[in-house]
C-alpha cells in the first residue's frame, strides 16, 4: 500500500531564527492539559492546543516572515494502539449518527468557480491544514507538512475532519502537545505563488485521533476543534458537509476530494466503491488511483469521501481519504470509534474525553503525510 507524501515548500533558514519563537508559545500554555492523554477506543487520544489564538497567528507570522520551518522529509512511526474496540453494550455500538450538510451564513456573491452544487459548496469547506511541530530531539527545529481537512456540521460550529496519520507524535505514541494546525477552508494557490484564503486561516484548540483497531489505515481519521475567528465559526463562515457514521450499504458512488500539494488546487474524484479487506472496513474506490486531472497526491491526505448519491443536494461525509491499497483509491470509513472521537471534539469547550479510562499506544510502521514510505497493511 502507498501512502502518499504531504509537504508544504517553505523555505529553510538558520535555526537559530526559530528558537525564541519555540520557547514562548511552549512557555506560555492556555488551560487544559499540556500533553495528550491516551485514551481507550471510544473516547480516542487527545490533545489541546499550548497557545492562544494570537499567540498561533504570531507564530505562523513569525515564521513565514524569517523562513524557519522546514519541510518534513523523514520518517515518523505510524499510529498502532492497542485499544479495546467498543463492547456491543456501550451506549452508541453499532448505530448509525447522521446529519445534514449546513449552509454558510454568509451573505454577498458566491466567491466558488462554476460547477455543481455539490461541488461548489464543498470547494468552500475543503481547505488545506498546515501542520508544525518542533523536533523531538532538537526542539529548535520546527518541521511543517500539509495535509486536507473539511468543516462537518458539529454542535460548537469548529469541527473539521482529517487524517489520523496527519496528526505528528512522539515516540510514546503521544500526540505532539507543542503542535500547531492552521486551517484555511477554499485554500489555492497560483502557478505564479500567489496563495488564496478567501475566508481567513483559522487556529486550532483541540485534537483527537481515533485509536481504534489493528489496522493503520481502517481507522486513520482524526477531528480538530478551530477557535472563532472575530467570533465567527468557520462552520457560519463557510457551511459545513453533513455526516453519516456506521454505514452499512454502499452508495453507487463515491466522492473523494483533496488539495494536493502537487497543484495546490482543490480536485475531486468519482469512484464505484467498494468494501476494503479490514473491519471496520474501508471503502476503495474501483479503477485505480485518483490521477490525471483530479490527481490526488500528497497533501489530499484527509480529504472527505462523500455519499455520491447525493452529492449535489448537500454533501454528506461518510470517512476521509486515506492514500491507496494496491492500485485503487483508499478511505477510512467512520464507524464507532469516529463516532466516540467526533462526539469529543465538537463539544463546545473543544474536546474533553466522557471517560477517564487509560491506555498504552505502540508504534508501528510508517506515516503517511510525513514520508513517503511504502508500507503492507498487517
């Protein structure tokens, strides 16, 4: 199986240019937990973010201005917990949570390119995630990588799906607590560098990764919790996919999307789906990977699947784009542990666990986003 390469070309500058800006967003924590606490199947692992909303605009300005993040080329293990899945008799197991696509509150003339409804509304809700973190064993070093996300209806209006393998961890399995995520929905970028964020960057305030079941790519799904951005939520500013966990039929087809770093523009791909080998399974998508002129590459990473079928009368997200296992496309599909995690993280305070159950994550293998390995799903 591939797992496709994220990366985001920033330039590299001396070192010594990132250390003060390291030291002050780690010294300066908002409430909440300063590192991850694992967490069992349901309630997955989490982390919340150790700056403010300013002190993350400051950060990304900072570096943007002197050029010190340097883009991730090495090699991280890949998430494998060893976690109980849900028992049959937990509250939730096994049942089907849905909601409809919202929306934007916004007013004025629509800013997306011609297309279908469908397409247009979720140009507007699909953005690229920049992802930094400071190197384990050199602090001074901050790494940057891009993955995709997408705004999901969610109580606090904040939440945005992605790729479990986009969120970077220690070498105990913990999620990276000195970690920074940007998220800018109806994110392009010109052949000539000229970047687009026509609804703003948004900062992040929690994070939480599903840690459920054997297989790496079955379950690579996480959600982010975005601050407001002048008190708006990005789901009023740009509309939200509905959801739909624990499927248990296919549609006709599927809708996988992505921002590949490749071409920096939003691309979507239409595939027969059908059921991967692991359970939860995975969809794949019938034909091959997603190339030619919808290549999802690296950098779509995280991107939605979406329920084809009813596509153009609101988007609704079933799992996440994954990479690829053997020739065909690959997604993780939302089933019960998503659930557990969604549920977490779209709280209004952005993300506390409903339990206080612990246990112990092992790595494994390769992540995608941050290499370019090739691996074997075991």
């Amino acid at each position: 199986m591939r797992r496709h390469v994220v990366t985001l070309a920033l330039a590299t500058a001396g070192l010594a240019a990132v250390l003060p800006t390291a030291q002050v967003h780690a010294a300066t924590p908002t409430a909440g937990p300063a590192a991850s606490s694992p967490r069992t199947a349901d309630g997955g692992v989490h982390a919340r973010a150790t700056a403010t909303d300013a002190e993350q605009r400051a950060f990304w300005t900072e570096h943007e201005k002197n050029g010190t993040l340097r883009q991730f080329t090495g090699k991280l293990s890949d998430w494998k917990p060893k976690a109980e899945s849900p028992r049959a008799k937990e509250p939730g197991t096994g049942q089907t949570a849905k909601a409809p696509a919202v929306a934007p509150q916004q007013k004025g003339k629509s800013r997306l390119a011609a297309g279908s409804p469908g397409e247009n509304r979720l140009r507007a809700t699909t953005g690229r995630i920049r992802i930094a973190w400071p190197d384990e064993t050199n602090p001074s070093t901050w790494w940057v990588s891009a993955c995709t996300g997408n705004v999901i209806t969610s109580d606090s209006k904040d939440v945005v799906a992605t790729a479990r393998h986009c969120i970077p961890h220690d070498k105990q399995g913990r999620i990276i607590s000195q970690a920074q995520y940007e998220f800018t929905p109806g994110y392009s970028k010109d052949a000539d560098g000229a970047e687009h964020a026509p609804y703003g960057k948004w900062t992040f305030r929690s994070v939480g990764v599903v840690s459920d079941g054997a297989s790496q790519q079955a379950t690579d799904t996480a959600f982010l919790a975005f601050n407001t951005q002048n008190g708006t939520h990005v789901q009023d500013k740009v509309g939200a996919s509905g959801y739909r966990f624990g499927i248990t039929s296919l549609p006709n087809q599927v809708v996988i999307a992505g921002i590949p770093a490749n071409s920096n523009q939003f691309h979507t791909c239409v595939k027969q789906p059908y059921w991967g080998p692991d359970n939860p399974p995975q969809i794949l998508g019938r034909g091959g990977p997603c190339t030619g002129d919808s290549e999802l590459s690296g950098g779509a990473s995280g991107g939605p699947l979406l329920d084809g079928d009813t596509f153009d009368s609101g988007p609704v997200q079933i799992g996440n784009f994954s990479g690829s296992l053997g020739n065909d496309a690959a997604a993780a599909v939302w089933r019960d542990a998503a659930l557990g995690v969604f549920r977490s993280v779209q709280g209004a305070d952005g993300g506390q666990p409903g339990h206080d159950k612990v246990t112990t994550l092992t790595n494994s293998g390769t992540t995608d986003g941050l290499d370019s390995q090739q691996w074997k799903l075991q």
